[in-house]
C-alpha cells in the first residue's frame, strides 16, 4: 500500500475476495483506532506535566513536527515515488496569505483541543468536546443559510442534554474543570469554523489537501511564536530542568508523528469504508477511549455520568445517520447541484488533535 496525499478517495478493490477485503477493512479501522487513541493519551501526558505548563509550545512544536514530515515525504517522493507519492510543493508567500484565516481558525481548534483535554483528562474529553456537531447546524443556519430538519433538530437536543448532564456529574462528584468545559466549547466551535474556512481556501491550494496541509502548518508555526512569547511560555521552558532529556523530546516528537498520521489514516479509513462508516468508527472509538480512561485511572462513575456519555455519542450517531439519509435524497432529486452540506462534514473526533 503506498502513501499518498490522496485528494481523491477511488476504491481500487472492486474485484478483490470478500474475506481480503473485510480483512483490509478490520486492519484499517484498528489502525485509526490505534493511533487517535494512543494521540490522545500520549497529549494528555504531555500536557499534564506539573513541570512544564507551556501548552503552546507542546502544540507548536507537534505543528513543527508535521512541517518536518511534510518535507520528508516529499523527499522521499522523489527518491521512492514508487512507495511514496505526494505532490511536490514550492512555498510561496501568496499562497501562504490566502491559506492565513484557516490557519488562524486551525490554531484555535488545535490549541482549545490541547486546553480541553489538560484540565479535563481523558475521560471527560468526550463530553467536553461534544458540541461539535451543534455549531455545526448553527453555522449552517447563520452562515450559509440553511434551515435543518426537525429529526437533526432532535438529535442536536439529545447531545446538548448529555453535554450538560455530564458538567452536572462531573461536578457533583468534584472533578469539573470550568476552564476545560470551556475551552471545550471553543474547540468544538472551531472545529467547525475550520471545517467551512477549509472549503474557502481550498482554491488556493489547487484543491490538494496535501498542499493546505503543508501550508496550513508551517503558517501555524509561524503565528505560535508570538503567542508563545505573549503567554510567558518562554520563561516557562527556560526554568523547564529536562530541556537536555532525549526521553521528553522523544515523546514531544512521537506526540507529533501521531498528530501528522491522524489526517492519513483518517483519509484512509473513508476511503476503504464510507464517510458514514467513518463517523460511526469514530463514535465508537471514542466510547472506548472513555471506558479505557476509566479503567485506566482506576474511577469511579455514576450511572447518570456514563448515561451523558451514551447521550453524547447516540445523538452524535443519529445525526450522522440523519444527515447521509438526507443527502441522498438531495443527491436524487438534483445530482446536478453541489451539495453545501458537505461544508460542515469534518473530522470531529481528534483532528490533528
């Protein structure tokens, strides 16, 4: 299987025997799994460091990481095109001031994603995170003017009644990060911004993911270090005693690699299943990830608290269900129009986060 910086997601199986293919299948969903489960732990470790609070610079420098890999697999494009194909890319500073408000957009959802999950820890993180789907539909109706159907409606009403049942648990129990419950609504509402800003910018690039991408983070990289200095980070890293520790930036650049390898086998496992199947995967994985937090930190949750989760994910699922049924129906009656939903379908489990 080469790698690519696949922009168009052809199923070249067709043909293939079904216990081949199912097995493709299984390997790819439990590489996804894999990676944005252990992406997510390996963040929560790094940014619950008691001896670095320099959140902005852990975030900064998996973008730098991504630059670096991006500049790797080109290079190893040219020299393996056979293994690794990926479009060349020559920086240019126009293209980087167009792809700028994405860029500014992708800091935000990157770095609330990172604030979110250092207060509230991994198995809160579900909840924390879960409005996505909600600005979704709110940015729909405000931005590009589209109504939404009343079964949405009612799946977006579920999910915010398990958002604030689990603020209520966690808080009865004594364990609610306010600053994490917020800067969780903040990544969820980027999450959804980015996803519209990607679709604007698109053009700039020649439509190749592979290219934003490329751009989107080295325009990251350049924006952290101002924020870096404005938010005291620096001082922070200069008083930090493992800056000369292999073991810490091993695990800063192995947090990296996973954020890189998120957008490919995100990519990969649409391709090989469905979009649909991508979503209901991602659901899925997050419950697990929630169980395994659990267990792992050895808690102890209410019943009502393990009902928000199941609340969060169901109505998440129900509306995905909600919304492909109705694209197909739109695709039928007018396959000649584009369809503007699409605008608001990203990834909203960890993108690169």
């Amino acid at each position: 299987m080469a790698i690519t910086g696949a922009e168009t997601m052809v199923d070249e199986d067709h043909g293939e025997p079904f216990v081949l293919r199912a097995t493709k299948i299984a390997a790819v969903v439990a590489l996804y799994w894999f990676i944005s489960i252990t992406m997510v732990f390996l963040n929560s470790y790094l940014l619950d460091n008691k001896d670095l609070n320099a959140p902005l610079f852990v975030t900064f420098y998996q973008c730098l990481v991504s630059v670096g890999l991006c500049g790797l697999m080109q290079l190893l494009s040219m020299i393996k095109p056979d293994f690794v194909n990926v479009p060349a890319v020559n920086f240019q500073l126009k293209t980087s001031r167009e792809v700028l408000p994405l860029s500014i957009v992708f800091i935000g959802m990157i770095t609330f994603n990172n604030l979110c999950l250092k207060y509230v820890g991994v198995a809160f993180y579900t909840i924390g995170r879960s409005l996505s789907t909600v600005f979704n539909v709110l940015l729909s109706f405000i931005i590009l003017k589209q109504s939404t159907s009343l079964q949405a409606l009612v799946c977006c009403g579920i999910i915010l009644g398990g958002f604030w049942l689990g603020v209520d648990q966690e808080g009865l129990a004594g364990s609610l990060s306010w600053s994490g419950v917020f800067f969780g609504v903040l990544a969820s509402a980027c999450v959804s911004l980015n996803a519209i800003y990607t679709k604007k910018v698109m053009p700039a690039v020649d439509g190749s993911i592979w290219k934003l991408s490329y751009y989107n983070n080295i325009n990251a990289c350049l924006l952290f270090i101002p924020l870096i200095l404005v938010f005291g980070e620096l001082g922070q890293l200069s008083r930090f005693n493992r800056l000369t520790d292999l073991k810490f930036w091993g695990m800063m650049t192995v947090g990296g690699v996973f954020g890189f390898a998120i957008g490919y086998v995100t990519g990969l496992q649409i391709k090989f299943t469905s979009p649909l199947t991508h979503n209901v995967s991602g659901t899925a994985k997050a419950c697990a990830q929630t169980v395994i937090a659990v267990v792992y930190n050895s808690s102890s949750k209410s019943f009502l608290w393990w009902t928000s989760n199941m609340m969060v994910l169901g109505g998440s699922s129900a509306y995905t269900w909600v919304k492909s049924r109705e694209m197909q129906k739109t695709t039928r009656k007018a396959p000649q129009e584009p369809d503007k939903e699409k605008l608001l379908q990203g990834e909203k489990g960890d993108a690169g986060v």
